[in-house]
C-alpha cells in the first residue's frame, strides 16, 4: 500500500492541483462503477478540499501523526471528512459525547454538518430520503442503545429498499470506567446485534486504526449493490482518550468504489434469445433503476424489441409517458405473457401468483398462479447476495427458469448486447405491429386513468384522484420531485404526474414501517433544496404522529418542501383487516359504545380530531386549517408553492377519501 | 355436476331471496348513504362508491341488484362476504338505493385539471 507524507497545510498553487486531480479521480470512479445517481456531481462544494482528501483522491493512503493531547475522535473525524459525506443526522447522546464535540469544533461543522434530529427513527429515515436523491450515503450517530432501538424500525426500512446509511452509535464500554446509573443502563456488550440481521455488515473498533479501516470498509460495503445499511459501535473511551505515542503512526485508507456485481453474460445470451423470439414478453421491475442511467438503459432494452414494461414502482424506472410503459396493464400482460424477465422484483412470486385473504384454505388465503403454463420466467437481481434469514422481506420462493444473480442496473448494458446480438431482421415487423398495439393501449389506460379520476371529482372529503391532480396544477412546470406517497394514494401521482426523471418518484419505504414519510420526505427535501428543485410528499397522517419532530428538524435547518397531508382520519390498511375478521366471524365491527368512531374501535384518528396545522405552525411552518371542500384546494395549494419558494415548509391540511 | 354449476345454482337462488326480501322493503337512498359509512363500504369504495386503491367502482350506473347482492354475501375474493347477521337484507337494500342515486360522471374532457 503506498503512502505519502501528510499535507498539513494547503496552499493556492496545491488547492488547484488538488482540484484538478479530484476531478480525474472522479471521472476514473465513475468510469468503473458506472454512472452515479443524477445529482450527484451536481452538489455545489463550497469548501476547499482538506489535505486528507487530496491525498486520497490521488489514490494514496494518508498518514497521520499523532499529536500529544489531541483526542481520538479528532482522527475519527478526519475519516469521515475523508468520504464526503455531507450530514450526520443525529439526536444528541452522551454516548458520542468525545466525537460531537470533534464534529462541531475540530471539524467546523462541515462534511459533515450535525442535523438536529428529535428521534433516531427520524435520523435513519432522513438519511434515506437524502440518499434517494443524491446516491450519497449520510451518517446517522445515536445513543448506542436506547437510540438504536428507536432507530431499528427506519434501519428496517433502509434495509428493505435497499438504501445505504451509516449507523454510527455510541458505547461505553468498558465497565470500569463508565459511570454508574444511567450510563451503564445505556451501554451494552455488543450494541449492534440488535441490528446485525438488518445491516449488511457492522463492527465495534477498538483502536484508532481500527476505526479508520472499519469506517472506510463500512462505507465501501453499503455503496455495493446491493446497498445497505451498516453499523459501527464507538467506544466512548476510545473518542476520549488522547492520541499518543501507542496510537501508531495513523493512516486513512484510500475509498475506492467497488464496481456493481452484474449478471453471467452467458446467461444474459440465453435470455437474450428468449426475448427477441418471445410473442408476448413483459419486463417487471421494481428497485431495478438506480439513477437516471438505469432508466435510459431500460428504455433502450424495451425499445429494442417493443417490449411493455410494468413499474412496481419502487422506483422511477420508466418513463409513464412512454408507450412501452404498461404498468396499468399488468395484470392483463402477465396473465398472456409467454415470458416475463423480472428486474430487481422484490417480490417475484407474488408477480407471477395471486394470493387472496379470504379465509379459504383453512384461514390461510388462497393461491393462484397468474401466468399460462409454459410461460417462462427470467430474473436479474441483487438480493441473492443478503446472506440474512431473520426478516423475511426475501419474500416466497419463486422457481424460474434462468435465475441470475447480479445488480440489474449494471447488467443491462450487457443485457442489450445480447439482445441486439441475438435480434435477427426477420422479427422487426413482429416488434413494430406490438409497439403499435402499445401505442393504442398506452392510449387507451391513459384515457381510463382520466375517466376514472373524474368519479367523485366534487366529493368531500375529497377524492384521491381530485387531490392528486390539484398538487399536479400547482407543479407542473417545475423541476419537482416527489419524495414520498403514503396514506392511501396509491398509484394516482403515477397516472396524473408525468414521471419521466429518476427523481421525480424516489419511492415508498421499503419495510413498510410507519412513520418513514415525514422525516425521509425532510432528508429528501434537503437534498433537492440543493439542487433547485420542489419537493413535494403526500404525508400520511397516521404516519406524521409517529415522529412530528421531524417538522421542526425542516424548520431549523431551513429545509423548505410542500406537504400534502392525506388527512383520512384513519390507518385504513387495519380498518379493513378488523373489518374482515369480524365478517369471517359474522359479527357486526364495533365502532365504539359511547363515541361512535367511522371505523372498527382501535383505527381512528378522530374524536378528537388532530389539529395539524397548530402542530406543523409551533414547529416554525406555514400550514392551512383542514380544507374539505375541494373548491378551496387549488387556492391554498397555490399560496403553499410560494411559501416552499419562498424558503419555508408548508403542510396543506386536506380532509380526504379514505383511498 | 360441476362444483362451478352448484355455486352458481346457489348464487342465483340467493340471489332471488335478497331480491324478493329487498322489494317488500322500502329502499331509501338517504338512509341508504349513512349506512354506506356506517358498514364502512366507502373505505374500500369511496363515499360516493366512486372507488379506490382498495376496492372497485360500485356507482354511478351500479350493478344490477342480484349480482351485486349475490357478490356482497358470497364473495370469497379480496373483500369478505358481508353475509345477512352482519349486514341484513333492508339495509343492503338501502345501500343499493343510494348507489342508484349517485348522479353520472362529468366527461373527463370537461375537467380542466384531468387534461394538464
């Protein structure tokens, strides 16, 4: 490993050069990693590069000399800087008390810069959205126990869509040090096995170096597809301790990005052959697109051979002004399929089959297959490479007939090789009369899509398809991004918005935990505040109760997005699981005894009914009383933009349709 | 005889039951609205039966009375049956009475919004 000696201090002539080299040692990056997520290059720095990283983008290892009385965390902090990493979204602990204190002081507050946050479930979920936007990986620090336990349900979710953060949380240690009381309830042995089924790799260093390559490694591992959090215990003794003479001569190792695992070519041949001779074939994807490279790649795929592609949506994938893009017709295309290539499909097999909850099969549901015997089946994903088995968000096993294990985004430009190879000129009429008949359907579902949102346009509470396309008015002519849908909406930004940029959809939450919308749609929001685009989230209500610090996190750090509260008074999801036990049982559900709820006793948000707006304006946002009438939402919509262009976080308050 | 023929002989005779019970009863679309909410139909189908996410369109233009009916108490699909000791036969009717009163749906074109 070569290393070089330590630049303590950088002039104009170095802080040029350096420059310079960093922007060939981006460009080497990118060219073996693939494209980045779009916005990524686009993050204005402001700030000189340290030596640190100057050294390291010139591909060296950095020393570093051990000063007397410096302390640890000093050093811990130059590896951080060492990764550009631009947040550390955290709720303050004594636990990581040595490298606040470092993060705020030696390290100016800058890459990064500490985000007050009032739950660590909202510090992981900001990390989240932020990463959605970005491709960069944030850092969340916590209280190494009571923290971490609050921040599980969101590392759940970064786990399940498949998203990196850094988890760092504090503990101390060792016993004979720590103070008694509190301090000792709040460490632990070994902090990060409550979260080791949920990370993709984690560690707890126990010397400077240590942490240097355990940081460096942790960030590396997560940003490999398929990426995910990880988890790094900090000893607080070793964040106070000074360096000295027995802390060696220190050196960050160099990052390097690792380049995405991609799919067998051979296999990807076979499949390309059944592709291009396929009558009825269908592209399924899901968390396949992982930038704006991953989108044009698959529309360079389905054009190549006038393939549908449907959109589970997890994703911005495909374009929904595109032809090809069929989403609509998914269940139509999959039942007549003669071959389906499933793209980072979380769940295959509940693509290909059908369950119902319906009590049948002794309470347990009932299974049909959705596709005609016969039809093949072909697979691209990543997942196979989580060697976890507690959570089973796998999903059902599903046989298929070639199975490849790899990223799909970086195999698809292997993919159309093959395709283009194994494509012969005699089936180009085949592929043309399909993308006609494509145009026609495209047609037609859009059409439907509209006719459908027009039932119920005047009714209140106001209906999903009115509140959808009223946020579409009000943002169409911007560069916007939606950064997250919950609450009931559905698929109904996906047919009024035009979704044709990775960003404008990041997604929902992966693990379906509640309580992801608000803060990862603030980290998102942070995120494209940078960029100079409009935020905008359909906010859950339910799920803006978990955690509505997060409100005030926005208001602080001046992060100004639009969100439209979905404000159905309910967890409508539970509503009708209550609902269908009582019917499997013949009893009528109860609604309450002395206050009569609109909804089976236990999934209400009412009586009393939430005041949203004295919520969201106590944390320093601007918001509207609840609007019913749907007269009255274009206006206050309007007003709400120029309050988010204006710099501030708006919630508009909307009583809705249940879904 | 197929299973498929016995479920359908069933349906219909079910069907006929609910009809004759339903017509000797007074169908009123008001009450027939707040039991719409109250049965909880429009959290799946909307308050007005316009449909959603979760469940289908069921107005304007309802489904003809029996096969609504016989899908209400005999579905086995994503939604439970509603069977008669959870939902009895004039209160189903009261429902369909208010389904009936839903008026037609505005041409989409005619939506400004629905043409962005």
């Amino acid at each position: 490993m070569s290393k070089k000696r330590p630049q303590s201090e950088v002039s104009r002539r170095k802080f040029l050069a350096g420059a310079a080299v960093t922007g060939a040692a981006t460009s080497a990056s990118v060219a073996k990693a693939g494209t980045p997520p779009i916005g990524a290059a686009k993050i204005p720095t402001v700030l000189r590069p340290t030596a640190q990283q100057i050294a390291l983008e010139a591909n060296v290892d950095v020393e570093v000399k051990p000063e007397h009385g410096r302390p640890g965390s000093d050093f811990m902090v130059d590896v951080i800087k060492s990764l550009d990493i631009d947040y550390c979204y955290a709720n303050p602990a004594s636990s990581y008390r040595g490298i606040h204190e470092s993060l705020i002081n030696y390290g100016k507050n800058t890459k990064p810069e500490f985000i007050t946050c009032m739950h660590e479930e909202s510090s992981v979920a900001m990390a989240h959205g932020y990463f959605k936007v970005t491709g960069k990986p944030q850092m969340v620090l916590c209280h190494g126990t009571v923290g971490l336990m609050h921040a599980t349900m969101a590392i759940y979710n970064a786990w399940a869509d498949r998203v990196p953060v850094i988890v760092v949380g504090g503990n101390d240690l060792d016993a004979a040090r720590r103070a008694p009381g509190v301090p000792t309830y709040h460490s632990g042995q070994d902090i990060n096995a409550m979260v080791r089924d949920i990370t993709k790799w984690d560690d707890n260093p126990v010397s400077l170096q240590h942490f240097a390559q355990s940081f460096v490694r942790a960030y590396k591992m997560s940003m490999t597809p398929p990426y995910e959090p990880v988890m790094i215990a900090l000893d607080g003794g070793l964040q106070e301790e000074p360096m000295n003479e027995h802390s060696g001569n220190l050196y960050i190792p160099k990052y390097i990005k690792s380049a995405p695992p991609h799919a067998d070519t051979a296999a990807l041949r076979d499949a390309a052959k059944l592709l291009v001779n396929a009558e009825n074939p269908v592209i399924v994807v899901d968390r396949m697109a992982r930038s704006q490279n991953g989108v044009n790649l698959l529309v360079q795929l389905a054009e190549l051979v006038q393939v549908p592609v449907v959109d589970q949506s997890n994703r911005m994938n495909f374009p929904n002004t595109h032809h090809l893009n069929q989403s609509e017709q998914a269940q139509a295309l999959i039942r007549n399929a003669d071959l389906i290539v499933g793209l980072e499909v979380s769940d295959f097999w509940n693509t290909v089959n059908l369950f119902i909850d319906n009590g049948l099969d002794n309470g347990f549901g009932a299974r049909q297959s959705r596709v005609k015997p016969g039809t093949k089946l072909v697979t691209i994903s990543s997942a196979e490479l989580n060697q976890k088995s507690n959570y089973q968000d796998f999903q059902r096993f599903q046989s298929v007939d070639i199975s490849m294990v790899g990223d799909a985004e970086a195999s698809l430009p292997y993919f159309i090789d093959a395709v283009k190879s194994a494509s012969s000129g005699d089936r180009k009429a085949a592929y043309e009369k399909r993308g006609e008949a494509m145009k026609k359907a495209w047609t037609q579902s859009h059409e439907r899509s509209r006719q459908t949102a027009a039932v119920g346009w005047n009714a209140a509470p106001i209906s999903v398809p009115r509140l959808t396309a009223e946020v579409w008015a009000q943002i169409k002519d911007m560069d916007y991004s939606l950064v997250s849908s919950r609450g009931g909406i559905g698929a109904w930004p996906n047919r009024l918005f035009k979704m044709e940029r990775h960003h404008h959809w990041l997604g929902g939450s992966g693990g379906g935990g509640v309580g992801y919308g608000l803060p990862a749609s603030v980290g998102a929001a942070h995120a494209n505040n940078k960029l100079g685009r409009f935020s905008v989230s359909f906010q859950g209500d339910g799920d803006m109760m978990f955690a509505p610090g997060a409100m005030w996190t926005a208001a602080r750090h001046k992060i100004p997005y639009l969100s439209v509260l979905h404000n159905n008074k309910g967890y409508h999801q539970e509503v009708m699981h209550v609902q269908r036990m009582s019917n499997r049982r013949n009893r009528v559900a109860n609604l309450g005894t002395v206050i009569k709820d609109m909804g089976p006793v236990g999934t209400r948000i009412e009586n009393p009914d939430v005041n949203y707006a004295k919520l969201a304006e106590s944390m320093g946002w601007w918001a509207t009383p609840p609007i019913s009438d749907p007269a009255e939402l274009g206006p206050a919509l309007k007003r709400a933009v120029e309050v988010v262009k204006s710099g501030q976080p708006a919630l508009v308050d909307v009583v809705s349709q249940p879904r | 005889m197929s299973v498929l023929h016995n479920v359908c002989k069933v349906a219909a005779l079910a069907g006929c039951l609910i009809l004759g019970q339903a017509a000797a009863h007074a169908a009123s679309a008001e009450k027939g609205k707040t039991l719409f909410m109250t049965y909880g139909c429009f959290q799946c189908h909307g308050t007005v039966g316009q449909g959603g996410n979760a469940g289908p369109r069921l107005a304007p233009n309802p489904l003809p009375y029996e096969a609504l009916a016989n899908f209400v108490r005999t579905t086995n699909r994503q939604m439970p049956p509603y069977r008669e000791a959870v939902l009895p036969n004039e209160d189903l009717a009261d429902i369909y009475a208010y389904l009936q009163s839903v008026p037609p749906t505005p041409d989409y074109k005619t939506i400004p919004l629905l043409n962005n």
